[in-house]
C-alpha cells in the first residue's frame, strides 16, 4: 500500500442545511469553509475559488429554491463543492449561465444580488462544473475544483 | 497607503478597527454587487460600499479585504459591525458618496483592482 503523502485524514464532508429565506447561510458557509481549509494548509488560491462557488451556490439555493443543502467534499486530489435543493428548477441552463440574466426578485437586488453573475462565477472557479435540473423539482449543482500540484502548499 | 490615511482622506469614522488602522491597503474596490466583489476583490483591497448588511462582511472576510468603507453616512447594524470586529475586518463609514471616496482616494494615489479572471 503506497503511504498517503498527505498530513490530514482524506475525505472530510461538510455539510450545511440552507433553509428557505436563510439569506447569511451562504455567507457563513463559505466563511466557515474557508477557515477549515487554511487549517488543512490548502493554498489561498484554492481557498479563494471554492469560497466563492460556496457563496454563489449556497445563494442562488436561498433566492430562488425553497431550501436545500449544501456538502463540500474534501478529498487529497479534489473538493467537491454540491447543492442539492427543491424549488423551481432551471428551465433554460445555457441562458442561466449567461452573465447578466437573473430571475432575482427585487428584495435580494436590494441587498446586493441578481447581477446574474453567480453561475458564470462559479463555472469561472471551477474545473468541472455539472448542473442537473428539473423543472417544478429542483436543481443539483456540483462544481469541482482540483488540487493538483501545489494545492496544498501554503502560498 | 494606511487605513489610517484613508479614514483622514475621506474624514471617516472608525466603527471598527482602530488598533488595525496601520494595514496597507493595496488597491480599492467599489461596487454594491456582491458576486463583483466576489470577482475583484483580492487580498488586501479596501472595499468601498454603500451596502451596509452582513454580505458586505462576509465577503470581504472571505476574500482578505483589508477594510470596509460605507459611503453616504451609511452605518450598518450594530450586529453587523459586531460581526465585522469578529471577523476582525476595519470599517469605516463616510459622508462622502462613492464617487468622491473614489476621486480622493485615487488622487491620493490609490488605484482599482484589474478584473482578475483567474
Ligand atoms: N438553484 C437554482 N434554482 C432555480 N433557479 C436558479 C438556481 N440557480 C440559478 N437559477 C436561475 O439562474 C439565474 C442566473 O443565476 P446566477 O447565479 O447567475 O444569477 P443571480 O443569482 O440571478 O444573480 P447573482 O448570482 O449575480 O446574485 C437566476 O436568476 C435563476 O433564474
Ligand atoms: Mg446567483
């Protein structure tokens, strides 16, 4: 058996429960995820790309599905950033995807969202990005982001 | 330049930070659209919003900004800025709207983020 180079367990799951109008979850989740991936000594890079697919998922789960939830997966080789939640759907994914379209309704503009940023920022971040939707049902959105060469040394 | 020579530019009251106000700010950064500073602002970036709920602190928690400045007398909730002092980010709050915090500062030779696509 090759010895794990790594100093940490492999494979630790956080997981985040976003209930309906839970507007700071995504914020806090991100955050929180955050400090646990400069405890496990990823580089800021890496840090810096999933908080972001964390808070853009995690936001677009609170305006526009019911509720959901949110798991990241940390694994040596990949973190796995995955909303699973009920609402809507998305009826039309490539115009979704396209900056500047949003659906979000006038009290989430106020508080600073529907740029209609948020999926092309996360597909930005990520290295694979898969959305399964169903329309009346809900949406999956799994996004990973590789820790090749160097994600784990403190940059 | 120093958080302490933005809060004298733009007459800023400290809500918190004042043990922090030797931090250099390395660029600036405005906009009241969370994932455009989710895009821009990098680590050391004085964020200038007129924004003021716990996104704002998040975000730039998140991102390694070096302040936050609500513009146009705009102060946030005392939870907010509580939030911001865990968080351990400075924030300052102005008279001044966007448009002059940016002129002064600018002028003062601080200059705007690159859109930094990665
Ligand atoms: N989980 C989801 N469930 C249903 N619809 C979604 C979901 N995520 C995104 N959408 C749809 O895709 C559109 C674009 O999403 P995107 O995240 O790019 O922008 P936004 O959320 O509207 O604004 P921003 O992310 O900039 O605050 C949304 O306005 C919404 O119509
Ligand atoms: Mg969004």
């Amino acid at each position: 058996m090759p010895v794990d180079p790594l100093q940490y367990t492999p494979k630790i799951t956080l997981e985040f429960k976003i209930g309906e109008k839970d507007f700071y979850m995504a914020g806090e989740s991100a955050s929180r995820t955050k400090r646990t991936l400069q405890q496990l000594g990823l580089n800021q890079e890496v840090i810096k790309r999933v908080a972001i697919i964390i808070y853009e998922a995690a936001m677009n789960v609170t305006i526009h599905a019911t509720k959901g939830v949110l798991k990241i997966l940390i694994d040596p080789n990949e973190i796995d950033v995955i909303t699973e939640d009920e609402g809507p759907g998305i009826p039309d994914i490539d115009l979704a995807m396209q900056e500047g379209y949003s659906t979000a309704p006038y009290e989430v503009r106020e508080m600073g969202f529907g740029a209609g940023m948020g999926l092309p920022n996360i597909k930005q971040n990520s290295d694979e990005l898969h959305i399964e939707t169903k329309v009346g049902v809900g949406t999956t959105v799994k996004a990973k982001v590789y820790l090749k060469e160097g994600g784990f040394t403190s940059a | 330049m120093k958080l302490l020579d933005v809060k004298n530019i733009l007459n800023a009251k400290v809500l918190f930070g004042e043990h922090l106000l030797n931090t250099e700010v390395k660029r600036v950064f405005a906009s009241d659209l969370i994932s455009e500073m989710l895009i821009n602002v990098t680590p050391g970036t004085l964020l200038i919003t007129s924004l003021t709920n716990a996104h704002v602190i998040h975000t730039a928690q998140v991102m390694d900004a070096s302040g936050v400045v609500f513009v146009g007398g705009k102060t946030p909730d005392q939870e907010v800025i509580k939030n911001g002092s865990m968080s351990n980010i400075p924030l300052f709050s102005t008279e001044y709207l966007i448009f002059d915090c940016c002129g002064l500062l600018f002028q003062s030779g601080l200059k705007g983020n690159k859109k930094d696509k990665h």
